[in-house]
C-alpha cells in the first residue's frame, strides 16, 4: 500500500505547490491584532485540509488564536499512537522593502517558494497534512492512529497551549510526537534533532540618580549605573569564556563518547558558518568545537542595552537608568530555577553600592533531550532515507522550544523532530522560502514514517 500512497504524492507534486500557495497567501501573523481574523482564517484551512479528507477534526478557541485538534481513529489492528504538532501562525514581515517578493505573495524562484511561513512551520507541516490526506484517499485510513495539534500562537509563546494540553490530555495521549520546525543539516541531508538547548531570560535594570546629570559637574561624585552594569557583566564570564556563576556547570550532562564520535563525524564547515554570520572570527568556551558550544554547552549573552543618551553625536551625561538584557542557554539535566536562583544571587553580589538593582524574568524552561535508539528514532530514519534519498544525521539545535518539556511532562511522550527546510531558509527574515523538493520529500518521508512506525512496535 506504501507504493500506491507515495505515486499518489508524485502524481500530485505540483498541486501541493499550489495548496501551499493558497496557505501561505493567507497572512496568520499571531502577535499582530489587526491579524486576528486572519489567524482564524489560517485555522479554518487547516481543519478544512483535515474534513475534507475524512479525519475527523475540531476548531478548539483559547484565550488567544484557536488551534487545530484532528484524529484519524483507532488502528483496526491497534498499534501506536503518533501526535503531530505544528504551527500555522507566522512572524511579521519585518520591512518589506527588503522582501524580493510580497511576503504573502508566494513567488518560486530557482526550485523554492518565497513567502513568510514557508519553512517556519507551513510548509513543514503541511508535509504531514499532505502524508495523512495521500493515505486516506488511497487506502482510505491510516496505517496507525495519528492526532494532529496545530496551534496559532508558537510565534507568540504559545502562551495558551500548556492550558490546552493540561485540558485534551486523554484526548492527546500518544506513543511518540513528530514535528518539523528544524532544519535539515545542509542542502542534501536531511537531520533528526533529538536536543534542544533550555532558556532562562533575565532583565537588570540599574538606577541611579533621579534624572541624567552633567559628567563633568556630576562624575567622580556617585555610582554611575553604566559602569556598574558593565561591572556586572564582565564578571559573569572569564578569559575562557566559562560561565563565572557558583555552580552554573555542576548539572551539565557530559557529552558520551559516542555522542562526540557522532558529532566530530558530521562535515562541519566552519569558514562556510564563519562568513554565513558575517562575523570577524570564531569564539566561545575554551576545550569545545564550535559544534559542541553551539549545542551541548550552555552559554550567557547580552541580548541588548538600553540608557542614557542614544542618539546621535555627543551628550556627557551620566545616565539615570541603565538596562541589560541577558539570555542563558542552558543544556540537559541544568535545572532553569537553580540557575536563575543562581544568576540573582550572583548579580546582587557583583552589584555595586550607590545603585538600584532590580532584576526581571522573562521566561524559562528546561532543555530536551530524547534517545535516539527509540523505535521512533528509528523508525523516523528509515523513513527519512526513503523520502530523501539519504540518511539523516542525528543534531541537536542551539534553539529552545518549550513545546518539548511540555509534551514530555503532561503526556509521557518524546518529540521526533525531522528537519525538512533549509538551515538557511530565512526563517523570522526577509526572503522566506522552503524548496519545493523538500515540500515533495518532506511529504513522501511523512507518509513513510507511519507506516514504518506501525512495524516497528
């Protein structure tokens, strides 16, 4: 039956294009209110691609924008449960004039279509829409059960769906979860990331005196709140670039030898990731590749500063308030409230006498890491080969998607995350796009997965 499933996704390769098209044309930007009739619209499509198929499926409205929850049934011979999760919500366009193309005009140019959500997540999870749709018009049921959950907030937070998944537990249990919203490793082979860095965010915002003073009139005679958040920040890291923090590595899960093996192994090229960034030159914590740093080590960042005098020119003030934002990656096993516990305590210290120090959360959550000898993993590899053509390589990604622990903690299971875009798909920029061969094999490796996961359990 797999035979007759994939020579119906060839025969109809250039009418996913067009459905793509019409998708991508309709303008879900989630953050936007003036959009929120067009996010709706967004979640009317998707559950519409569902009904019309067969697969049962409901419009489920939060507190925010509706998200999508579609079951196919019970296997006839049992079986897993697979839940496919993404995202029909898409970030804003940025400036436009930068655009090749209207963003919501979806153009093809040299084998991809540009337009905003392309790749991040439309046309990734389309390719699963387009897998169980192939499977019910040819075979007329799926060859296990899968539930879809498609939100409308991911590039917001997704600051309803934790609620939602508390709520539709029973209705959302499942063996395993897929979702594409990664990349693949490079231009022809396809990955599996099965870690993702955890996220503790951190505001300081130091105050001084009541309003800007005069340097000269002023400076020597009190704490200025620049100097003492430059004071701050210079000592959380060291010449080596480690984490200053008491105790920030001491949960820090060690990369195995295998692991390292399988990562040495990958044709990493760093002068091509170098100029890609436009950046002078390669730094990071002392004893790791650029690989290890960028996915198995955690970090601290400035994100931004803001105070004082801005503009342009010259004005010798000393500020009144200074802010600093800081961002921490943190990997497996790092607990996020021991290090923001931590970061506090260290920050108060650092901080000097003659200044407010006040410090905001912003958001965190734990980092993810599933095995990868699951009969998921394995299942999700072989399938991968055969949409592709290759075998995937298995990554992590330096990104954090809280979506991961969630699943995990509410409903037991592990994320299988299949990267079907490019790494340099202009995700969250100008110039979006996702290759039409990788819309046709992320759907035929969609269509496979399922049914090598039906043998593999």
């Amino acid at each position: 039956m797999i035979d007759k499933v994939i020579q119906h996704i060839d025969a109809n390769r250039k009418a996913s294009v067009e459905r793509l098209s019409e998708f991508l044309r309709i303008p879900s930007i989630s953050t936007e209110p003036a959009r929120k009739a067009d996010t709706r619209k967004g979640a009317e499509w998707v559950h519409r691609v569902f009904t019309d198929c067969g697969i049962k499926s409901e419009i489920i409205d939060t507190a925010g924008h509706p998200c999508i929850l579609a079951d196919s049934g019970p296997a006839a011979n049992g079986g897993p449960t697979l839940l496919i999760y993404g995202h029909y919500d898409v970030q804003p366009t940025g400036d436009e004039s930068l655009w090749k193309s209207p963003p919501f005009e979806p153009t093809v140019r040299d084998g991809e279509i540009f337009a905003r959500g392309s790749a991040d997540d439309k046309g990734q999870v389309l390719t699963h829409m387009l897998a169980a749709e192939a499977w019910m018009k040819v075979a007329g049921k799926l060859p296990i059960r899968v539930k879809f959950l498609i939100e409308g907030e991911e590039e917001i937070g997704s600051p309803n769906l934790e609620a939602i998944i508390h709520k539709l537990r029973d209705r959302l249990a499942c063996d395993f979860i897929a979702l594409s919203d990664t990349p693949k490793f490079d231009k022809t082979t396809p990955a599996i990331t099965y870690g993702t860095k955890g996220l503790v965010y951190k505001e300081l915002i130091l105050t001084g005196p009541k309003q800007n003073l005069h340097s000269g009139s002023y400076g020597g005679t009190l704490t200025n709140p620049g100097n003492a958040a430059a004071t701050i920040i210079a000592a959380l890291r060291d010449a080596d670039n480690r984490v200053t923090i008491p105790g920030f590595y001491d949960d820090v899960r060690p990369l195995s030898a295998e692991e390292r093996k399988r990562l040495e192994a990958l044709s990493f090229d760093e002068k091509g990731y170098l100029a890609a960034m436009g950046a002078p030159a390669l730094t990071g914590e002392k004893g790791y590749s650029t690989i290890e740093r960028r996915w198995a080590r955690p970090t601290l960042d400035v994100n931004g500063m803001y105070g004082g005098f801005m503009g342009p020119g010259a004005s010798t003030v000393i500020p009144a308030k200074i802010g600093v934002k800081v961002s921490m990656r943190i990997v497996p096993d790092q607990d996020p409230e021991k290090i923001n516990k931590a970061f506090e305590e260290t920050v108060k210290k650092l901080c000097p006498p003659g200044v407010k120090l006040e410090i905001l959360t912003h958001s965190y959550c734990s980092a993810y890491a599933a095995p990868t000898d699951s009969p998921g993993m394995r299942a999700a590899a072989e399938a991968l080969k055969a949409g592709f053509g290759k075998a995937p390589v298995f990554i992590r990604e330096g990104g954090t998607l809280p979506i991961l622990p969630l699943f995990k903690k509410a409903l037991g299971a592990d994320s299988i995350m299949m990267g079907f875009c490019m790494p340099d798909c202009n995700a969250h920029g100008p110039n979006e796009f996702f290759g039409i061969d990788d819309l046709h094999n992320g759907t035929r490796t969609a269509a496979h997965f399922v049914q090598l996961l039906a043998k593999a359990m």
